[in-house]
C-alpha cells in the first residue's frame, strides 16, 4: 500500500504534515510518497529528528494557496504539490492520496485529473461530524453548491458504501437534511429527492431535520453543499461560542474558577471532541481513486488519522463498490 | 392600543397563553382581546385567579393545529381562533396580532387575510437568536423554501427596518449567509443577491459565513427560508446536544457533582440565553399589520414578551417605514 501525500498543503504544512507521514508510517507499515520541495523536506526531517524506514519525495516548488482558484491547479499550479500527486495516483503510482490543502483545489484535482467513475454525474465530499454519543456522516460539505435531485441520490448511495465499508456501519441509515419530516416538505429539489431516495438501494429512513442530526439519530446525512457546508460550519461555530460563554462563567469568580479547575479535563474532553480537526478527513468520493481532504488546521494526529482513513478507504474497494452500486 | 391574541395557539394554550396576556395588559397597559372558546376561556381565567383590567373575548370553537394544512386557515378552519384573530387585525379591529400557534398558518394568515405591503414579493419571518454577547436578526426562518434574489433584497431591507426600529438598532449591519465572503461565492441566487444587496439602501456588509454567524458580527443575516430554517434549528440542536454532554460530565462522579453545583447558577443562565423561547416572537414582516408568532412552547412569560415586541412594532410604524424604503 503505497500513500501519496501533499506535503506543502494545510496550515501546519510541512512539518506537521511529514511528521503524521512518519506516525503512520511506523503504525501502518506503509510506504509513503510526498510531494513538495525536496530539500526543505529533508531538512525538516533531519532538524525534528524524523524517521522513516523508506520514504520517497517527488520533488517540486511550488503550492497551491487558499486563495489561488482551484482550477488554477490545471494550469497556472499544474506543478504544485497538489497536482503532482494527484497526478501519482491517476497514474497508478499511489493507492491513495492525502492533501490538508485547499478544499477547492482538491475537488478540482479529484474530478479532473484522477477522473470520475463511470456515471457519477459529481464528486463530493463527505465528513463524520461529532454527535452526543458518536458521530455521524455529513455530505455534500461543499463540493457542489448547487445540485439537481440526480446527484442527491448518488451521494446518498456513496455516503451509504463509505459508511457501511470504511466507517463500520452495517446497513447504515440515511436521512434527507429538510425542513420538516413529512415527503412533502421542502423545496423543488428536496421533493423529488425524496422520491428517488426512497427507490434507491439504500436504508433511506426520511427527512431529518437539523435539530435532530447532532443527537446522531442516523449514521448518514444527504444534502446539497450549500446546506451542507452552511451545517458544518454552524455546528463549528455554535459550539466555539458556547464554549466561550462557558469560558466566560467559569473565569467569573474565584470559587467558579476552582470549581472549574475540578470539571477542566472532561470538559476538554467534550471541546476536543467537537473539534472537527479530531473527527478526521474527508473522502471525495465519486472519483475513480481514495482521496482525502484533511482538515487545513490539521497537526500531525489529524494527518496520521487521515492516512488511515486512505489506506482503508483503498483496502476496502470502496470505489469498486459504489461502482457497482450505482448501476 | 389593542392586541388581538389567539388564545388556542400552541403548546400551553389556553392557560399559559391567558396568563401572558394578563401579564403584558398589567405591565404595558393594553387592551386585549382573546380568540377562542369562550367557556374555557373564562373557566381558566376563574380557576387560576387570573385578573384583567378589561378584556373582550370573541367566541369560536375550532381550533387549526401544527398537524393541519397551513392553507385550510382559509377554508376548513376559517372559524378557527388564529382566522378569526387575523380577520379581527385585518378589519382594523386590533392594531397587532400575536399566535403561539402554527407557523405555517400564521404566513398564510399574515399574507392571504391581511395581505401583502404593495410592492412586497413575499412576507418573510424573522426571528432574534441568541449570539456570544447578544443576538442577531435571522431572516427568512422558513416562510419561502424557495426563494429569488429580489425577495431575498427585499428581506434585506424589511430585517434593517425591523432591527433599526423594534430593536433599537441604529443603520444596523446586513449580512447575506453564505459559504465565503467573497462575491463570488455561493450558488446563482447567492451571487446575484448579493449585487441586488449592495446597491440597496441598507447597511449590507457582505457576505457571511455559518461559523460567525454566533459570534454577533452582524445585527441581521439575511438568506432563503430554507436554509434559515435549517441555521435556526441546527444552532438549538448543537446546543441541546452540547449541554446534555456537559450533563453527563457533571453527573460523572461525586466530585464532579459538587463542582456542577456550584456553578449551576451561571450554566443555568448561558442555557437560558440559548433557549429561543426566550428572545422574544418571530415578526412576519412584508404584510400590512404587525404579526407575531410566538414559539410554540411559550409559556406566560415568553407570550408576554411577544405581545411587547407586538406593541413596539406596531407603535414604530414599522410597516409604513418598510412601505417607504421599498419604493
């Protein structure tokens, strides 16, 4: 099993990013491939005392940023780390790619340099998301804006194979984000997604209101990515302000503060939970090989973390199956 | 001043509903007159030793439910309390109109018996949520799943007037929810509103993503009723889902437990401040009286404050300020 791995993408780039390559490396037993400038990996290396049993760079300079449009990694950024390893695995080198660069650029390299799989009318990106007691499943995050009814259901018989093969989850229950529970509610587009949903060889349960997804009442969530990446975000958000409230009560006075000290190692526990930097990467799926999209923030765990989610991501022939689902 | 008040409206009607009204003619000195059965509601009045200074019921059995078409307001239960009640604003009867009751009864009723401001494409509700240090104007909370540019400007303008003056927030921030704060961002409706939004006579700010929407960084946001509604009740939801986990934290063992205690108090209030029965009505804004739909679950308390924002909104001329600004 052989990892490429963009090693100038995400915010903690490259350091952080090699180190989870080293982690994995020693946990998985797999062989790594990282793209980037060659020297200042190997200089990154040999300062943090990094080790590798075998590692191989593909070396270029230049990075694909944030604020580049992401179809600029066809043209302008045709050499940046990202798009050469996309082109390691489109062309066989690679069993699975790894990148915390821009989401943008990934959904781009994924659809067009790796390839869709016959009949997938769009890629899109999925992401478990912290509920109370686990979590669930949320997808479209923000590959397609804008989507027609087609691609609702495609994602939901995506998400379905991802969830049931990489995710552990038999016969994994999807829901419709709406805004009621009733077939008739919603829009154009929720109306008739709902029909084709419920004709589709998966365990489509309904509606699911917003309310009820971070109580984790389904393992998997169908939207567009408006919604969706609307969700992901205020779900980020209504949690980080909380918590600050929180922050703000137990900071009020002295005895607050001591009762505060006493809760402060499972209160962490919940923040490091609904940390969406925790819950791992995000698998593009509809393309024709593993990619994963780790979080920009991510440190070397997230990394290490996203590089197992590749590697069974490719030992389960998730593509293979969604493939043939999608017949 | 005299508020009409559908007394069978909601989860607590007509006890909590009756209360609410006594409570906001004590402190505010308004007339009141209630809608429904006549009997009980005297019967309740009696029983629970609730006092008004003087108080007109008008009479009518049926009562149109959460379960019920929204449309057969106008048919089936067009002798409903919430019909009978708009019929009363509507005719000049009453100056505001507040209904614990039916969401989408109470657009219907808003737009078809009292009938839309000339020029308004589509009455939209807002609602206040709470934020980090206060709250925000959410609009539209899910009267148009569907929705085109102009109504989305439109309720740009009506969220302005609404905050500048039942508020009290002078030129208040506009923003448009979106995925990223460049123009460009979004799908069509997104990208289209917000050129519509920076050439109108409001302070619109840009776009706005669901991560700072808690945070406060604008008095209003505007966007469809769809994704509005999906925003609202996923912010109640992430809330409810992390204080049941903070819950089981402080229950985990004794120690624990004394600690919970002691800053019960200041959880107890951040809590309160998340419960969006507290921020007061949502306003059904673009039709030509003020109406107010209280929360479902009102108690006294929260319909009180309802009939107050009712008060305020019909005092400002908000409805005339709109008609002005829509020219």
């Amino acid at each position: 099993m052989k990892i490429v791995i963009d090693a100038f993408g995400g915010d903690n780039a490259p350091l952080e990013i090699i180190k989870g390559a080293a982690l994995a490396q020693a946990e998985y037993g797999v062989d790594i491939i990282l793209t980037g400038d060659e020297e200042i990996i190997n200089k990154c290396i040999k300062e943090n005392n990094i080790t590798f049993k075998k590692l191989e760079v593909v070396h270029t300079t230049d990075v694909i940023s944030m604020h580049d449009e992401p179809t600029s990694l066809l043209k302008a950024h045709k050499d940046s780390s990202m798009a050469v390893a996309f082109r390691i695995l489109s062309e066989g080198g690679a069993d699975a790619f790894v990148s915390a660069g821009s989401t943008g650029a990934v959904v781009v390299g994924g659809t067009l340099i790796v390839k869709r799989i016959k009949g997938v009318k769009r890629p899109a990106l999925g992401t478990m998301i912290p509920s109370v007691d686990g979590k669930f499943f949320l997808m479209d995050m923000g590959a397609n804006a804008e989507c027609r009814p087609e691609m609702l259901v495609q994602f939901g018989i995506m998400a379905s194979v991802y969830l049931e093969n990489v995710e552990n989850r038999p016969n994994p229950t999807i829901g419709l984000l709406n805004i009621g529970t009733e077939d008739t509610k919603g829009d154009e587009l929720r109306q008739e997604t709902y029909k084709l949903l419920s004709e589709a060889p998966i365990n489509f349960v309904g509606n699911i209101e917003s309310r009820e997804m971070p109580k984790g009442v389904v393992d998997g969530v169908v939207t567009d990515g408006f919604t969706g990446n609307i969700a992901l975000k205020l779900i980020e958000g209504t949690a980080s302000s909380l918590f600050k409230m929180l922050k703000g009560a137990f900071y009020k006075n002295l005895i607050n503060k001591l009762a505060a000290a006493i809760l402060k190692k499972d209160l962490y526990k919940i923040k490091a939970k609904m940390d969406a930097s925790e819950v791992g990467g995000a698998p593009l799926l509809g393309v024709q090989k593993p990619v994963i999209k780790a979080h920009g923030s991510s440190d070397a765990r997230a990394m290490k973390n996203a590089i197992h989610q590749a590697i069974i991501f490719a030992e389960k022939d998730v593509i293979g199956t969604i493939s043939a689902n999608l017949k």
